[in-house]
C-alpha cells in the first residue's frame, strides 16, 4: 500500500517538474551559456572567460532593450555591470531618470 503512495507522489512531482516554463522551449538561458556551466575560469585574461563575458554582455543588453527599452551598448559594460543595471532598474521608480543609475556604473573602452 505505501509503495503505491511513493509511485504516485513520484509521478506527481515528475509531472510538475515537466512543466515548469523553464523547460519550455524558448525560455530559460541561451544554449551558448550551457556551454560554461560549471566551469572554472583563471582569471578575467582567460580566452573562455573572455568569450563567456562577450556572450553574457550581449544577452543582457537584449534582455534590457526588449524589458526597459533601454539601448546600452555592451562594448561599454562588463557582464557583471549589465546584471547590476537590470536590477537597479527593476526597482527603480518611474518617475527617476535612467541616467542616475548609468553614471553609477564607470564605462570600459
């Protein structure tokens, strides 16, 4: 009798873990950033950090142009300062401008 309690509650969590939207298609984080999980980099100079940054910056800048219509230009921002401007502009208040959150951030050539 309980092994047929731990089938169905098995079968019940498998199916709500099979439809979570993360596992639908389209939705959750590109293919190019599966690639670097769980990988270790040796520093900011490393080619595959390099690589992992360039791919992170550009998903973020159109993550935020598609969500804030903001345009920013991800040669100007490391991928770690584009995460900061998204969440900084999530809770901003409507009425406060973009431009005192950007200035916070120092611009990379």
């Amino acid at each position: 009798m309980k092994s047929k309690w731990i089938w169905v509650i098995f079968f019940a969590l498998w199916v709500a873990v099979s439809a979570l939207p993360a596992n639908a298609k389209g939705i959750g984080l590109p293919s190019q950033f599966w690639a670097y999980g769980g990988k270790l980099f040796k520093g900011v100079q490393d080619s595959e950090f390099i690589n992992y940054d360039i791919a992170l910056r550009n998903y973020l800048v159109k993550r935020i142009q598609k969500r804030f219509r903001i345009s920013l230009d991800p040669k100007n921002y490391s991928g770690f300062d584009l995460l900061e401007i998204e969440a900084l502009l999530k809770y901003k208040k409507s009425d406060e401008p973009i431009d005192l959150f950007l200035k916070m951030f120092p611009k990379t050539p």
